[in-house]
C-alpha cells in the first residue's frame, strides 16, 4: 500500500484533475446536477429541510453527514445563522456549522416602506397632524468591535430608495480592502463607525442621480446600523432655480408611502472574495452559493473517499484546505481533525485533552509555541507543514510504506526513539 505521503502528493500535484476525475463519478455527477437544478427554487429553510436529497447533498458537502438525522438541531442552526455572534452556530465551537449557516440563509436582502402622515389626538383634545415616517432598516445584529478587512472579506450590496411615485434611486455598496484602505486606521480592525463612514461616503459619491442627501446610515444605541431614508431639495444639473427635465428641481419627502428602502446582495468582486453579512442578510447570490456547496462537495467526497483506506491521507488532505482559515490555536482545538494533526506534528499524546480552561489555555500556547499558524497565509508554508505530517503519520503507522521508512531502519526501537524525541521538545 502506498505511504501517506505517496498519496497525499499523487492527489495534490495537480488537485483541479483529481478533482475533475472525481466530479466524472456517475453517481457524484448525479447528484451535483440534482443540486444545482434544485436550489436556486428553494426560498425558505422548510423547502430546504423537506427536500431530503437536496438537504442530505449539503450536509455531506459541509461534513456534517453523521448529523443529518438531527433536523431539529440542523433547524436550529439554520433559523438563527451565523451573522450575530450570539447565534447557535457560532456558540457550538466547530466552524462547519457557522459554514454551514452562511451557506444556506436564504435571505438575501431586506425592504422597508415609510408610512405616511397620520393623525393623532382624541376628540376632547385637538387633534394634530403627525408627520410621515421615513422608511428604515435596521441591522439584525449589533456589529462586533472591529472586523477584518485586511484579507478577503467583502461587503457588497445595492442600496436603493423609491423617492417618489414614479422614481428609484440606487447606489452600490463596496466595503472591502481596496475601498477601505485610504479611509480607516487599521484595516485588520475595522471598526463600525468606520463603516457607517465608509458606507455613506459610498453614498454621497453616488451623486444627486443616485442617493446623495436621500439616505443616511448610523449606528443604533445596540450597536446594530440602521438606514433611513431623509428629505431632499435640489436645484438640478444646473444648480439653478427652475427648469426641466435634468435642471429641474426636486423635493422629495423623508417619509410616506411612496419612500421605500431595499437591500440587494451582489456577487462579490472577484471568486476568492469571502462575504460578510452586516446585518442585511447580506450574502452571495444564488449562482454563487451553488457553485460554492458543489466545490466544497466535491471536496469533501474526494477527502472521504482518499480516507476510506487512509485516515491519514483525508486528515492531510483536511488540513491543507482548513489551514489558511485559521487565526489561532483554538481554531486547532475546536476541531479534532485539526488537533490530531496539530498533535502528530508536534508529538503531543493523542489521548492528551483540556478538561479544564486552565489546561485548554496551557495547550493553546502549546501550540501557539511549536505552530506558527500566521505562516498557513502561505500555501507553501502549509503544504510543508502537511507533508511534515504525511510523513510522521507514516513513521507512526505506516512504517513499512513509507518514504521516511530509511530513518527508521533499526525498526521500532528507532521508530519510538525519534516519537520519543519529539514529545520530550514539546514538553512531554
């Protein structure tokens, strides 16, 4: 049988083939086309959930198979999202949740309409003239104290407002590393005030042919952004009182029935940008959401298919697709995938756990210590770091196969010898 690592470079030298050789399987084209052919109908987390072999092809393509008889814990995850750190997802500590919520929110957007005058009072008082509500929006969530924008991380929405009965006025909405770079401190620690800067300075570029002066944004007392819709006078093109067509001007209200506010998502800037929500259910498209749960499908049935025979290869293969996503060693220690490796690589005994916050943080520096994890923003600092794996995964299993076989040619007495080293380094 071919070592580990043998198979980890055979699958990763040209991965798009491996792939593609996967993607040909009848079955997985199959039930790839079903996917695609039947999600882009789906607009409610029932329609999803009734559909058992679409709901089953997405939790498969997230690794959450052995959890697809848990509907009503899935439900849950679903209903409350990913966007509020407070959420169910975000509070289970294992990051194929909160992917798995993003993935599938259906909402796409949100609308508001302003009411119009009303009249208030009773018969023994006078009655009085109340005046009309401007349309608004508010965030579902309040916003963390600084988000990254450092990477690819990207917000981007149109903004639009009715102004009157026969008139709609857009404007679109980029907030990512090109945009805020000249506008904010540190773009690792974005902060919300800055993106309500950054949004209505979007804003007011849009010009009078767009929302300029027509719609705010700001910071609710929560922490959550709001929109409004606000009153507007204008000259015209010419900046002269009178005229028509483009000079002439125009008043519009701040509220009624004719002011409406509508968030709409866009696909993002280019394909290795990553959507943020903030607070809109703001999110990829259809088109794109498809094909990201059809990619990471794929993925994940070429990981488990290369771990039927070789836990070690779908463990490699696991890593090398999480590792540039990771921040610190808590991302390691929330997912056991990820600390098997971690543990290998540093000799760490497989059955060491954290039972207690104090051991939890001990492990963590552990691993903070003997892992530079800022280096897997590298991907040839990551496929090192993967084949190192690879390759003490064979020493320690597959010593007979594997590559690094000659350092071990005494046989296990060596073997242990070297494991033993390694655990003594980590302090072990």
């Amino acid at each position: 049988m071919p070592s580990t690592l043998t198979n980890y470079q055979l699958i990763t030298r040209d991965l798009g083939a491996s792939l593609k050789r996967k993607a040909a399987d009848p079955m997985i084209a199959r039930e790839t086309a079903y996917f695609q052919a039947t999600i882009g109908k789906v607009k409610s987390i029932d329609d999803f959930m009734k559909d058992t072999r679409l709901y089953t092809f997405a939790m498969k393509a997230y690794g959450l198979e052995e959890m697809t008889y848990a509907k009503a814990f899935m439900r849950k995850v679903l209903t409350e999202g990913a966007a509020s750190p407070a959420s169910f997802a975000n509070r289970l500590a294992d990051a194929r949740y909160v992917a798995f919520a993003r993935a599938f929110d259906f909402a796409t957007g949100a609308s508001a309409t302003g009411a119009g005058p009303t009249v208030s009072g009773t018969i023994a008082a006078e009655a009085r003239l109340v005046a009309a509500t401007p349309a608004q929006l508010n965030g579902a969530f309040a916003l963390p104290e600084t988000l990254d924008f450092s990477g690819p991380n990207e917000v981007r929405f149109a903004l639009a407002s009715q102004v009157d009965a026969a008139s709609t006025k857009s404007a679109t909405i980029v907030l990512n590393k090109a945009s805020l770079a000249a506008s904010v401190q540190n773009l690792a620690q974005v902060t919300p005030t800055e993106i309500v800067a950054a949004i209505n300075a979007q804003v007011a570029a849009s010009g009078e042919a767009g929302l300029k002066g027509k719609v705010q944004v700001g910071l609710g007392v929560a922490g959550s952004l709001f929109i409004e819709t606000t009153a507007f006078s204008g000259l015209g093109a010419d900046g002269a009182v009178g005229g028509s067509g483009d000079y002439a001007d125009v008043d519009y209200a701040a509220g009624g029935a004719t002011r409406t506010l509508a968030v709409r998502n866009l696909p993002l800037s280019g394909p290795g940008q990553t959507a943020l929500d903030i607070g809109f259910g703001i999110g990829l498209p259809p088109d794109a959401k498809a094909k990201a749960v059809t990619d990471a499908y794929l993925r994940q049935t070429l990981e488990t298919d290369a771990g039927a025979e070789d836990t070690g290869l779908r463990l490699a293969l696991y890593f090398a697709r999480q590792a540039s996503g990771l921040t610190s060693a808590y991302d390691i220690l929330g997912d056991p995938a990820l600390s098997q490796v971690a543990n290998t690589v540093i000799g760490l005994p497989a059955t060491s756990g954290a039972a207690t916050s104090e051991s939890l943080a001990r492990r963590a520096a552990l691993i903070s210590a003997k892992i530079d994890i800022a280096s897997f923003k590298e991907p040839a600092k990551v496929e090192a770091f993967v084949r190192r794996f690879a390759a003490i995964w064979d020493a320690q299993n597959n010593a007979g196969d594997s590559p690094a076989a000659v350092l071990f040619s005494g046989g296990g007495n060596q073997a242990a010898l070297l494991l033993g080293l390694q655990r003594s380094r980590a302090g072990f």
